[in-house]
C-alpha cells in the first residue's frame, strides 16, 4: 500500500501529533529507567487517542459524541501507525543498512 493513500486520511492539522510522538518514542527509547521498548507503541497510541478525541471534540467544538469518538479513534490510529513506521523506515534504512554493509 503506499503510504500517501494513508497520509491522505489523515486531518492535515494532526500531522504535527505524528512528529510529537516520534519524540514521545525516542525520548522513551532513551530514558535510562525505561526498559519495556516494546511497548512504546502502545503508549504512543494511547496518547494519540487521547490527544486526537480531544482535539476534535474541544477545538474543533463537537464535543464528545459517538462520531468524535470514531472519528478520533481512526484518526488516532493512522497517526501512530505513521509515527511507528516512520521510524521503523529510518531504523531500517539506516542503521540496519549499515549493519548489513559491514557484515555483521
């Protein structure tokens, strides 16, 4: 699937949640008392859906219905999932790369 199809759902005014989680993730990886990496990405969606139903509930003034909750929740998802493959694409890119260059 390519991934601009997916970015195309997203509300364009969440985008910058996306990078705010990155750095909730990279912050998380590397806190010295934090040793459960595996799961960054179900804390970092739990604050996306939290800061995403928020969002279009308060300031987009909806309030908290049945189709904010949906709404924010599909929402919440896609963001987190950009923030986590993202990263996973950089990771991969990079640092694997690297390892696989230099024959480890």
């Amino acid at each position: 699937m390519d991934m601009s199809i997916v970015l195309e759902f997203i509300r364009p005014e969440l985008f910058i949640l996306a990078l705010f989680l990155w750095c909730i993730g990279l912050f998380l990886k590397t806190a010295p008392w934090f040793k459960s990496e595996w799961m960054i990405p179900f804390i970092l969606l739990g604050v996306s859906l939290v800061v995403t139903v928020v969002y279009i509930a308060i300031v987009n003034g909806q309030g908290f219905t049945t189709v904010v909750f949906v709404t924010g929740i599909i929402q919440a998802v896609l963001i987190a999932a950009v923030a986590v493959f993202g990263n996973e694409l950089i990771k991969q890119g990079l640092v694997k790369r690297k390892d696989d260059s230099s024959g480890s």
